[in-house]
C-alpha cells in the first residue's frame, strides 16, 4: 500500500480532541511497543537505502503480539511522496525467538525504541498520535494527501513550521535526541499503568 504521511509536531491535547470530532471519527485504541528493534543487514546498509526493518512485542489491551514490519524508501511521485509498507503481526510474546532467526539471516540490531501510540480513524484518514520520553509528542497522518492537508488547514489549523514529512528518526533529530535507546518504562508494572 502506499502512504501519504505529514506529521504535526508538539500536538496538543485541544487539537488531539479537534481531530475527534471529523466526520466518523473514532478511537481504535492504545498499543505499546513494549521493545522495537530495527534491523540492518551484515551485506547491505538498510538505513543507508532509506528501508526499514523492525520487529517489535506490542501490547494492546491484554493481547501481546509481535509485529514484523518492512518500508521502503519514500519516494516522488507527481509531485507527492510516498512509502510502501508491509505489516504482518504475529500471536505470542517471544521476541527473543523471533529476533534470533532474524539475527540467524545476517540481520543486526542497530536501534531499540519504545513508544506509546494512540490511533484514531476517520475514514480514509489514519492519525497516529505518538508518545516518545524525551520529545514533545506528535501527530502522523496518513491518508490521501489533498484530505491529509485539509485536515490540517481547517481543522487543526496548526503553523506550517510544525508540519513536516520527517521520519521519526528525522524527529528526534530535530529536538537533538539520540534514537539509539530510547525507554518508556523498565518493568512489566510500569506498562499496565497505562492501561488503566
């Protein structure tokens, strides 16, 4: 599939509630990366060819699965970018397992992340609204491009200089935070919290 995506940066709390009220708006819920890992290959620089590569434990609710997730590079087309994407979740928490295959196919660790994302759907629109420690949380919208900047011309209404097409990578760069290790929580207690 391809996505078109701009991102909100230092979203509020007064414009996560504007987005509630588009027409079908609805919230899907909370999803913890509990660990995301994001691979590179021995034989070739993913990072360097813009594609990632991540395997990630991921809580929602009281389901635990493990998600491996491929993207490509953005690439132009007329005038608009775009990113296939691949998504395939699995039942079951080992991610130990899963990554030791991985590792056994020339793959290697060179990023660990957690994060907490809240997703919201008004059809064709997905928001994604991602909490990262260190940096303000953010807003990712991913849809048809003309609705994707409608939404935030009239409904958001939010300054040019806080959208942009930055991988989350690129954001943490932008507030001058390493995303090599980045840690939400440290214990299993501290995930539940968030549920509640």
């Amino acid at each position: 599939m391809d996505e078109h995506w701009l991102k909100v940066l230092d979203i509020s709390p007064a414009e996560i509630d504007r987005l509630m009220i588009l027409p079908g708006a609805r919230y899907l819920g909370r999803r913890i990366a509990i660990e995301g890992w994001y691979y590179t290959h021995r034989g070739a620089d993913l990072r360097g060819l813009g594609v990632q590569f991540r395997l990630r434990r991921l809580k929602q609710e009281a389901d635990v699965s493990i998600e491996l997730a491929v993207k490509g590079p953005p690439e132009t087309n007329d005038g608009e970018e775009t990113r296939s994407s691949w998504r395939q979740q699995y039942a079951g928490h080992n991610l130990a397992t899963a990554g030791t295959l991985l590792e056994a196919f020339g793959f290697v660790v060179h990023t660990r992340r957690q994060k907490i994302r809240d997703t919201l759907a008004a059809n064709p629109i997905e928001i994604q609204i991602d909490s990262y420690p260190g940096i303000p949380t953010y807003a990712e919208l991913t849809g048809p491009l003309v609705q994707v900047t409608s939404i935030l011309e009239t409904i958001l209404r939010v300054p040019s200089e806080r959208v942009t097409r930055l991988t989350a990578s690129g954001v943490f760069a932008h507030y001058g935070v390493a995303d090599s290790r980045l840690v939400l929580f440290t214990a299993e207690s501290d995930e539940t919290k968030l549920f509640r």
